[in-house]
C-alpha cells in the first residue's frame, strides 16, 4: 500500500491486539538489499521493547531498524513486541536474488488474513517477468493437501500460525515463491 509492504505473517488466534503488522520499504531485490523495518498497529501498551529477528542470524533491539541482505534467499523477518507481560509477533519475508538476474516473480494476498478458526480464505497470486503461462502450487502450512490456480480457497480448521506458501512455474522453467 502507498510503496510500502504489508506484514506477511498470517495468524489464527484467539488472543485480542494480535494484529501487529511489520511495514518494510521492500519485500524484493536483488543483493544487496537494503530494507527498512517498522512494526506498527502495535496494542502492547508502553513502554514497549521490539526485538528483529532478520532471518539471516542477525538480531537488532530498534523500534525501526534497517538490514542488508547480502546473499540470496527467502528470509522470514520476525518482529516480537513486549512490555507490561503482553507480547504480539508480526512476520515478513524478505526475497532477495542475485545480482542482475531477471527471475519470474510471483506475489500472493490472503482475504483475509487473521480471524478465529474455522476460517475460509482467499488466496491470490500474481506472476510477472513470465515466459508463456504460468501454473500456480499453494502450501498452507497445515499439512493439509496442496492448492492448484491462481485464485485458491482453504478452510484452517486450527488456530495457530502458518505460512502459506504459493510457488509459480511458468513454460521456460521458470520458478518463484511468494508467502503469506
């Protein structure tokens, strides 16, 4: 929204405030890539603490705090908010590819992405930088059995967290992955 990325992590829990988003300036690039992190939508009343976990081993205890990705690879981001025995975790994944490669890019969106269980959602993906038709693999994180198309509804029967994992192949062999 507005040039900055929503939060990834897509929870089912029963607990109120566990909303939390982490906002990046980007969820894709190539190495290095530079990504600035905010966690907002924030209910732990202050003063609160925020501990980034970047998925590369690295830690950083900022409010707002930025990282560089030096290497390829899909990272999953955690943000954990504390204070006054209240905690909230948000989630991003950071996709970095190497330098100068022109690679097939995939993005996905749930509808919606929180709620108690049974909950029914909308995933979507979208393909860019294709070569003929794409065809689309989506893992829920559950272990139930995977999704095929664009367009997928899943029913979590669960609460818990998961990360929903759709894959992209296009006719030149192409392949790309996208979480949420």
């Amino acid at each position: 929204e507005g040039g900055v990325a929503k939060a990834a992590g897509f929870a089912i829990t029963p607990e109120e405030g566990n909303g939390a988003t982490v906002d990046t300036t980007q969820r894709k690039g190539a190495a290095p890539l530079d990504v600035t992190f905010t966690v907002t939508d924030v209910a732990v009343p202050a003063p609160a603490q925020v501990l980034w976990s970047f998925g590369d081993g690295t830690r950083s205890g900022r409010g707002s705090t930025s990282h560089r990705y030096t290497s390829p690879g899909n990272y999953v981001v955690e943000a954990e908010v504390s204070g006054n025995g209240q905690r909230q975790r948000a989630f991003q994944v950071i996709q970095v590819s190497a330098p100068g490669e022109r690679v097939l890019e995939v993005t996905a969106q749930a509808d919606p992405d929180r709620g108690l269980p049974p909950l029914s959602v909308l995933f979507t993906a979208q393909a860019r930088n294709h070569v003929g038709s794409v065809t689309y693999l989506w893992d829920f994180g559950d272990a139930s059995i995977p999704g095929e198309g664009a367009s997928v509804r899943h029913l979590f029967t669960e609460e818990g967290l998961f990360l929903v994992v759709v894959t992209a192949f296009d006719d030149a062999g192409g392949e790309a992955n996208d979480v949420v």
